[in-house]
C-alpha cells in the first residue's frame, strides 16, 4: 500500500469518548409504517472502535434499523443516544452534522457529477466559506477548495481510485460505484460509519478488497462502523459484535461466535419445523 | 492533432481546477472573446448588432439562469418569462424613481428583486418535484403577468399600459438607454454583464454551492444524508436563477425592446427559454450559449436563407418552419441526447482528442 497512507490524517474527530466507550445507545425504539411493525421494542449499543454488524433475514427491519439511527425515519417510541446526547427525533443533516455517515444498499451516489466532485460532495459541511466568495472563487473559497481537494485525495489514494478521479460516476461499474460511495462517506470524517451491504452484488475478490478498507478505515482512521451484510463469512471475519434482528426483534446480540451458536438464530436463518 | 492535452502537466490542484485547464480551451476562449469585443461590434452592420447579438446575448443569459435551476438544481420551471418581467418591471421603477444613478446599477439591482419573488414561488419546491412543480411556477407565470397587467403603478400609470425605456445617460455623458442609443454602446453593456454574470455563475457551479445543487437533483436523500439542507439549497437555486431572469429581463425591455407589453412576459418566452435550455443541454453553461444562439438565429438563417436558394416564402412560413423545427429538435434530443448541443460539443472534443486513434 501506499506509504504516504500512513501519514493520512483522516481521523474521527476527538469527542472525549474512550475505545470501548459507547458511542450510540438504541433504547427499545419501535418503528411502524401503518399497520406494519418495521421495528419492534428493540435494544443495543455500538461501542466506540467497533465493527458492529446487524444481521438478519430479508424484511428483518435491518435497513429501517439504519434509516432510525440516521434520522431518516423517526421511530414512534424508543430514545437513541448519540454520544450522550439523546434524541427522539432529528432531521438527516442534523445526524450528518453530528458525525453520523451512511452508504446505501442500492449505490446512491450523484450520477451526473464525477468521482472527485462526488467525494468532494462529502465535505459538504466542513466546508463554510459563504456565498460572496463563492461567487467570486477568489481568495478564502478557493484556498479552502484546494485545502479539501487535498482531502479527498487522500481518501482517493486510500480507496485506490486515481484512475477515475475525472470519471462521472454513471459510467463505473459496479465494484467501483460501491467504492467511491465509501470514499464520499469516508470524506464526511464520520465517528460513526453506517454501511448498508457494502459488498452485495461483488465477486469474491472485489468483496476481499471491500474488507480489507473496512478494516482499515477502522484501524487506521479510528471510525467506529456499523454495517449490514448478508454474507456471513465476511461477518463472522471482520466484526467485533453482531446484532440479529428477525421480523423486526432482536433475537440475538454478541460476539460472532455466541451468535453462530444461538438456537434462534440458527432456527431464523434454516427455519424451523413447527 | 489540434487539440492535445498530453504533455500538459498540472502541478497543482490549483491549476488542475481551474476553469480552462487545457491550453487550447484557454486559446479557443480567448479568440472568441477577443472576436466579441473587436471584432463584432465594428465590423457588423446595425441589424446584426440590434436584431441578433444583442438579443442572443440577453437570452443567453435568461438560459442560464433557467439551467442553474433545472440544469444544475434540478427544479422545472415555466415561470422564467415571467420572472424576467419582474425584472424588466423593477428596473423601469428604479429608473423612475432614481433617475440620475446609472442605468447599469439599476439593472443589477433589479435582479434581487425577482430574486425575491423567485424564492416566494420556490418554496412548494420543499414538498412537491417535478411535474407538479412546474404547475406551481405556472401559477407564478399567469399571477405575475396579471400584475403586470392589472396594477397601473407598475407602469406608471401609462396609458398604454406599456412600459417606455426612457432615455438615459451614463459613463460620460453617452445616451445608455433610450431610441437615441447607438447599437454598439448597448452591446458593449450587455456583453459586459453577460460575460462578468456567466463568470460569476461558473464559479458558484465548480464550487460548493453548485455541488449542492447537483446533490439534490441527482439524488436528494442522499444529499439530505450527507447533510446538505433542501430549504437552503433549493431556494437559493430559485433565488440565483430568477436573479439572472431579472437582469436579462431588465436588458431585455432597455436594450433590446425598447418598449414592452406585458405580453412580451407571457408564457411564449418562458416556453422559448425552455427550449433554449433543453436543446443547449441541461446542466452546461456553454450549452446555454448554444442553445439560445440556436433558437435565436434558426428564423433568421430560415428567412434570408430560403430566398438564397431560390425558396421564395412569406414571413409567416418560415416562422412556422422554424417552430415546427425546434419542436421536432427537441423532441429529437430528447430521446436520443437529453444533454443537447453541449454533449454534442463535449463529445466532439473527446473524438478530437484521441484522433486519429479512437481506442487509444
């Protein structure tokens, strides 16, 4: 890997929480679209530092789980705790704003803007010179378009996208899109990274890659990470601790070896003859 | 063979964004712009100047400002005719009230006023996209231009219920305004806005206001996620461009009409600016210059053309013949280039560019 890597000051930002600490705190919130209970009474925590996985079968309530935590969908009961602060309810720029990234399970990224502008679209709220020097691009907004422009170089020498840097997005395949729309969420300097199935639709080595910048967005830049994925050699491998939910409960919730060996578990994901 | 850009190194980001960052653009802009100020204005008879440049140029700029919101922001409007009223109508208050500030003052300046306005008739675009939206600057369309008819002060009181440019005076003692004025004094003027206003434009687009903009049209809940606020971001493209409207309105009215109706707001020319954007290309500023030169020029080129050839047709028909050929464009690039002129011109210069090996 690239030796200037090791310099990248890419890190989440101090807010006096120790390793271990916990850093996001869900308290039996429930989320329910009509009649249908997305989200039943459920609880758990990440801790700082951690690679926390959420598990479960489709229509598990994983995605709402994520939508809940970003401020997407407002729960109608239960209280999330963000770094101590807690909240019922808060707009998407407002978890933005308070460290929260997120990828999407369908690649979400902006199609007619090119790989650079798309990750420079995560430094979107660390950028605040105003609007007249905007307009003029002159002085204080172009310094800091090429302060952030050196940003973003790095999370693209990180993410080993050079050679598209000018590319616009629409044209990528889909190994590369799933990775510049890591690089956007990585750009935002997150504390809390929320991956919706980083790795489906990938081939094995596109999904060994995958991990391995997980891993090492974890390890080097210190960003805690949540993530959803449906193959579980790759959870069982690169998770610190695992969640299921099944229909919306939490059924299980430990290290990926409690969970591989919890009866529910293993009845929700090969059935169970009733 | 002509236009390279290997062998052009950047050695700073500072460079590698830059507006131009291949030598034969910076060349290519330059003689155009070198040709606009030199060239245009002495070497070209009146009608040239009055009938042709002066009005591409001020709806050159109307197109811009309908792309930065429905290019680059993502938000249909079909209230840019009369958004530019807005502007017009300003103007000719500022001017009555103040009469001894230069006219070019006031013309700027009447650009916040239909930015104004611009982001009162914005603010449905927080709950509604799209189709219904363009309904609701209809809406803006046909109440505007019922002010413009039913409130006598606007005119002041005119019996004619017209607004006339007055004759002013500015930069010496030259005549600005007014039937008095020479051609080229007014397309010096409205180069001048035209190319500091496009300029000033480009580089909210390339920065991060711009790149707003485009989050919200290409995916607006991921924008939202990222922490980019919908209110803000999409008012101030509805303040931008109707700013825009409102000045090549106001240059419309005093520089090109001279006198103006409010039926010269009417639904025809936010239908025209509309097309101008389309076929120029959504989201592209050079398009917008494509698009309105297009649009503009095609009934001129159609009128002194056809009896070149030996087509001898009325004024009426060629009239027809150039709407039923920007209708048939345009439903054209809609299906097979919604990116218009401009993807056309961008795709001329990456051919250009790897020539004469098309796979390298």
């Amino acid at each position: 890997m690239n030796a200037r890597i090791q310099h990248v000051e890419l890190h989440a930002d101090d807010d006096g929480l120790n390793p271990g600490d916990v850093m996001l705190k869900v308290d039996n919130v429930s989320l329910s679209f009509g009649g249908v209970k997305a989200i039943s009474d459920i609880s758990f925590d990440i801790l700082k530092g951690e690679i926390r996985a959420i598990i479960g079968p489709n229509g598990a309530g994983k995605t709402s789980m994520l939508n809940v935590i970003n401020g997407f969908y407002h729960p109608q009961e239960g209280v999330i705790t963000f770094r101590g602060k807690a909240r019922s309810r808060m707009q998407p720029y407002e978890a933005a704003a308070s460290g929260i990234a997120r990828t999407f399970q369908n690649v979400a990224l902006f199609k007619g803007m090119s790989t650079l502008d798309n990750i420079m679209s995560g430094r979107t709220l660390r950028m605040h010179k105003n609007f007249f020097w905007q307009v003029l691009h002159f002085g204080p907004a172009r310094n800091e378009e090429i302060e952030h422009r050196l940003k973003v170089e790095e999370i693209i020498d990180f993410l080993e996208i050079q050679h598209i840097r000018k590319t616009p997005v629409g044209k990528l395949p889909y190994g590369l899109q799933k990775r510049v729309e890591l690089g956007r969420a990585l750009a935002m300097e997150p504390d809390l990274l929320l991956l919706d199935e980083p790795m489906a639709g990938m081939n094995l080595e596109e999904k060994e890659d995958m991990s391995r910048f997980i891993l090492d967005v974890n390890s080097q830049m210190g960003t805690t990470i949540a993530l959803i994925e449906h193959d579980m050699g790759v959870v069982m491998d690169i998770s610190d601790r695992v969640v299921v939910l099944d229909y919306g409960r939490k059924i299980g919730d430990g290290s990926p070896e409690d969970v591989k060996n919890n009866q529910d578990v293993i009845d929700a994901y090969l059935g169970v003859s009733h | 063979m002509l236009y390279r850009e290997s062998g052009q190194y950047k050695t700073s980001y500072d460079a590698d964004q830059a507006i131009f960052p291949i030598r034969e653009d910076r060349i290519g802009i330059a003689i155009i712009l070198a040709v606009a100020v030199f060239v245009i204005p002495w070497f070209s008879s009146d009608f040239l100047l009055s009938s042709i440049m002066i009005p591409f140029l001020i709806l050159a700029l109307a197109t811009i400002g309908l792309n930065v919101l429905t290019g680059y922001a993502g938000q249909l409007s079909l209230g840019t005719g009369a958004f530019m009223g807005v502007g017009a109508y300003a103007c000719y208050k500022l001017t009555t009230i103040f009469p001894d500030v230069n006219i070019v003052v006031h013309i700027l300046l009447s650009g916040i006023f239909s930015a104004g306005i611009g982001i009162v008739f914005g603010l449905p675009s927080l709950r509604i996209k799209g189709l219904y939206l363009a309904v609701t600057t209809l809406a803006a369309q046909f109440f505007l231009e019922w002010c413009f008819i039913r409130i006598p002060w606007l005119y002041n009181y005119n019996a004619s219920g017209a607004i006339e440019v007055p004759e002013r005076r500015g930069f010496g003692d030259l005549i600005v305004t007014g039937p008095a004025a020479s051609p080229i004094t007014r397309y010096y003027i409205v180069l001048a806005i035209v190319i500091v206003l496009t300029l000033l434009v480009k580089n909210i687009v390339r920065g991060r206001i711009g790149r707003q903009w485009m989050m919200i049209r290409d995916m607006d809940i991921a924008a939202e996620l990222i922490g980019v606020r919908p209110l803000w971001a999409k008012l101030s493209a509805f303040a931008v461009s109707s700013y825009l409207a409102g000045v090549s309105g106001a240059m419309f009215v005093f520089f090109y009409l001279g006198a103006a109706e409010p039926s010269a707001f009417a639904i025809a020319l936010s239908f025209q600016i509309l097309f101008m954007t389309i076929l120029g290309g959504l989201g592209s500023l050079v398009g917008s210059f494509f698009g309105a030169a297009f649009i503009w020029a095609l009934p001129i080129v159609l009128r002194t053309g056809l009896p070149a050839i030996g087509v001898n047709v009325g004024a009426e028909v060629v009239f027809h013949v150039a709407q039923m050929v920007v209708g048939a464009l345009i439903i054209l690039f809609l299906i097979v280039e919604p990116h218009g002129l401009a993807r056309l011109w961008s795709l001329g210069k990456e051919k250009l560019r790897v020539w004469p090996f098309p796979y390298a």
